[in-house]
C-alpha cells in the first residue's frame, strides 16, 4: 500500500513540476511575442504614419492568436491539475 502511495505521490509532483513549466514557459513566450510584435509596430507607424490604422488592426488580432495560444497551454495544464489521466490510468492498474 505504501508503494502505491509513493507512486502517486510522485505521478502528482511530476504533474504539478509540468503545470508550473507549461504555463510559465508560455507566459514567457507570450510576453516576449507581444513586446516584439509591438516594438516593431511602433517602429513601422512612426516609419509611416499613414498605415498605423491598418498596422493597429493587424496587431491586436495578432496578439489575440498569442494570447489564445498561451490560454491552450493554461487549458491545458488546467485539465492536468484537475482529472489527471496518468492518475486514472494508475488507478485501473
């Protein structure tokens, strides 16, 4: 029974060491896409003013697809806290 413990134990400080690598490399990896993307827009709109309206409007839904990317990732890691498949399969086991 002890064994069994142990082995679940671990299957949880795995999971929990994984949920905190996905969400927190993602959050990184939004951050960086989203300070890039609006560097260079503000690069470009003072470039040529003239596009910034069609620039803007091109950024923002570019930076919900980051975004969006990022909350699938936290879904994701989310569905792993909650109902554990590697858990499940250990308890048919």
């Amino acid at each position: 029974m002890e064994h069994i413990a142990a082995l679940i134990a671990s299957v949880q400080a795995s999971t929990a060491l994984g949920i905190g690598l996905i969400i927190g490399l993602g959050a990184i990896g939004a951050c960086i896409g989203i300070g890039i993307m609006g560097s260079k827009f503000l690069e470009s709109a003072a470039r040529q003013p003239e596009l910034a309206p069609m620039l803007q409007g091109r950024m923002f839904l570019l930076a919900g697809l980051i975004d969006a990317a990022f909350l699938i990732g936290v879904a994701l890691a989310m569905y792993f806290a909650v109902a554990n498949p590697l858990l499940s399969a250990l308890h048919q086991g």
